[in-house]
C-alpha cells in the first residue's frame, strides 16, 4: 500500500517536472561556473514515522551553478533507514521573487539517481534496480547573500530543510 502511495505520489512531481521544463525550454545550460553551493540537512520529518525512521540525515551537499541558474550536484547522507546514500542530480533553478539585488525566493527542481538503500530497505524506494533508483526532488527556498535555504520534499515520504552557503 505504501509503495502505492510513493508512486501517485512520484507520479504527480515527475509531472510538475516535465510542465517546468516545457515552459523554460527556451533556456539553454552552459557549462560558465557562476557559483557553488555547499550545504547541510537542518531538520527533516516523515510524513508516516515509523520506528526504524531515521530524522538526521547528516547530509552534505554540493551544487555547482551556471549563470543561467542550471545545476548540478552531489549529496551524501544517511537515508531512512540510517543507511549511507548519494544522490547524484542536475537541476534547474526558477526565481519567483526577488525583493531586492541581494534576496530571492525560487523554487528548484532536481533529478538524477540514488544509491544506498539497500538490504531489507532496497525495495522500499520504486525502481531500485542494482541498488540505484531514479529521484526528482522539488524544492522551494530562500536567498540572502551568500546564505540558503530550502524545504525539499520527497515523494510522499517527508520533508527536509537544508541550509547552505554560496561561494
């Protein structure tokens, strides 16, 4: 029942990505380094706890930037299960308030593999194959100067806030 429920749930932000990357088709990646960010877990939590769920996922983080606002990253952290995990993804950022030169609210959207649930636990993320399965992570957060910060939600599992600094 609940792997149902990740699939709806999988189903529904695979297609909030295809509808973000149809209206920015026009954008174009480079490969010009604008900025880095390296980041960290603050605060997580499970929609559903269980008792073997683990809330401190420890994760460390870092995505490089174009000045077209395309991503691409790598994170390590302990999964659920308390299981070492990396998601290696690429993304793209989309500004929907800027206040002012030095602050912003955006959404972001990433896509890309996880590898690390394994064991008992391997079949409890969809499309495992191999110990590697396909993840899209929407997120909304804040800018301010060199400081973020994000809420990211995934599936229907949880959600997770990070905080990083640009450099």
């Amino acid at each position: 029942m609940k792997r149902f429920t990740f699939l709806k749930g999988g189903a529904l932000w695979m297609g909030v990505a295809i509808l973000l990357a149809t209206a920015t088709a026009e954008a174009q990646p480079s490969l010009v380094f604008d900025h880095a960010l390296l980041q960290t877990s603050l605060y997580t939590r499970h929609f559903e706890p269980e008792p073997d769920h683990n809330n401190n996922q420890q994760l460390i983080g870092l995505e490089l930037h174009d000045p077209n606002r395309w991503f691409a990253g790598a994170a390590w952290f302990k999964n659920s299960y308390d299981q070492p995990t990396w998601y290696f993804y690429g993304g793209r950022e989309f500004v929907l308030w800027r206040p002012s030169a030095d602050a912003s609210v955006r959404a972001k959207l990433s896509g890309g593999v996880l590898r690390g649930y394994k064991g008992e636990y391997q079949d409890n993320i969809p499309f495992n194959n191999f110990g590697i399965a396909p993840a899209v992570l929407p997120s909304i957060g804040m800018q301010w100067h060199r400081l973020e910060t994000d809420l990211i939600v995934f599936g229907t599992a949880g959600m997770m806030i990070t905080g990083g600094v640009r450099f």
